[in-house]
C-alpha cells in the first residue's frame, strides 16, 4: 500500500515516510527478495494475467497507470514496456524504495514513473490526481477497510480498475489467522485480512466499473473491471 502527501510530478519522485505498521513486515530485505525473483523468473502468474488483461482487453498505449502498492515495481515495468506512458506509485511502506529505483533505472525508464511514500489513499482519496488505469495486487488483504481502499481507488480510475484478493476458503482464512496471531506474538501492528469478495466487486459497480474479468486460483483471485 501507498503514499504520502501528494504524488509529486518528478520522475521517480518521493515524499513522505513509511508507515511502521508496513515497514517492519515488508522491509528491505523482503523487497530485494521480490527483485531477485523478478530479475531471474519475471512476473508471476498472477501478474502476467493482470498485464494481459490490461494490454489485451483494455488496452494500455499513452496510458497513465496508478498502482497502489506497487512494491519494487514490477507490474509498472512490464505496462511501461507495453506502451503505457506513465505510472505513479503509491506506497505505505518506505523499504520498497532503493530498490525499486534501482531497477527503474536499469530499465531506463525513470523518468517516467513517479513514486510516493506515506499517504494513505483511503483516508486521503484526492491525494493522488486520477489515472487511466488503476491497480491494486497483493494490497487488499493488507488493509483492515476493503471497501474504502477500493472506493477510493475507483474514484481515480477513469478507464480501468484491476485487483487482487485471497480466495476466501478455509485454507486462506487459517494462514491470516496464523500470520496474524504470530504478528501479535512478536509485537508487531500489521494484521492480513481475508474481505468478502462479493462485496469488493459491489463496491466497485457502485462506482460506476463493472467487472469483466474474474479469475481464481488457489492463490489469488483477479478482478478486473471497466467504465
């Protein structure tokens, strides 16, 4: 998850400062891991699916794309070498970012992704200015309000809104039960949420997208609709 302030309009431009409840989990460490398995494996499964549904049925040439919590970036890398025009990043935890402008650079397109730290968008929706597409992976089940994340998400969304999710089942309920109650054990503030997914794709008609798009594995779930 993302942001603080306002997204800035410098390339790879950074504001704000994490939110402790995410950097302790979602450190240095867990971002150079995501980088290495990116570099050698590229996208996941998942992602590629989010990307050709992006590219094949939306459509993403002179796109702007708004992903929220991105990570190191790598969805916003394959969109940009699709033929999206630009991306802004917003992000809740602060680890993400050396890194993350480590592998802009080495794709040579810096200067077309903005990223910022800290903000918030279900509490702070007009933070960010909207965008073509928008897109949450891995990010709903981070956050304890699902439907104000996702309202506020596809308010920015003036083309496209894709998300992922946890099938809710007995398997996906018990891990958030045991990484929740180890992240208690230890200390620490983060907690993983399995939403209804009924109700994230209610939220998303009754701003105006409807989905098009659903896919599921034992993993992740895909969602994507269109205005």
């Amino acid at each position: 998850m993302d942001d603080c302030c306002s997204a800035g309009d410098g390339s790879n431009g950074r504001t704000g400062a994490g939110n402790e409840r995410y950097d302790t989990v979602f450190d240095e460490r867990f971002a150079e891991r995501i980088a290495r398995q990116y570099t050698k494996r590229g996208l996941t499964a998942p992602e590629r699916r989010i990307v050709d549904y992006l590219v094949d049925e939306v459509g993403v040439d002179g796109a702007r794309i708004l992903e929220i919590g991105g990570g190191v970036g790598e969805l916003q890398l394959a969109l940009l070498e699709r033929g999206a025009s630009s991306t802004v990043n917003l992000e809740l935890s602060a680890a993400y970012e050396t890194t993350a402008s480590r592998l802009a650079s080495e794709a040579g397109v810096a200067d077309r992704m903005t990223r910022t730290v800290g903000v918030d968008l279900a509490e702070r929706p007009d933070a960010v200015g909207a965008a073509d597409i928008v897109v949450l992976h891995r990010v709903v089940c981070c956050y304890p309000d699902a439907d104000r994340l996702l309202s506020a998400a596809a308010d920015r969304a003036t083309r496209a809104l894709v998300f992922s999710h946890p099938p809710r089942n007995l398997i996906s309920r018990t891990g958030a039960f045991a990484v929740n109650l180890m992240m208690r054990l230890v200390g620490r503030s983060y907690r993983g949420f399995i939403h209804s997914p009924e109700a994230m794709v209610a939220v998303l008609a009754a701003h105006g997208l409807q989905p098009d798009y659903r896919h599921r594995d034992l993993s992740w779930c895909i969602v994507g609709a269109r205005r």
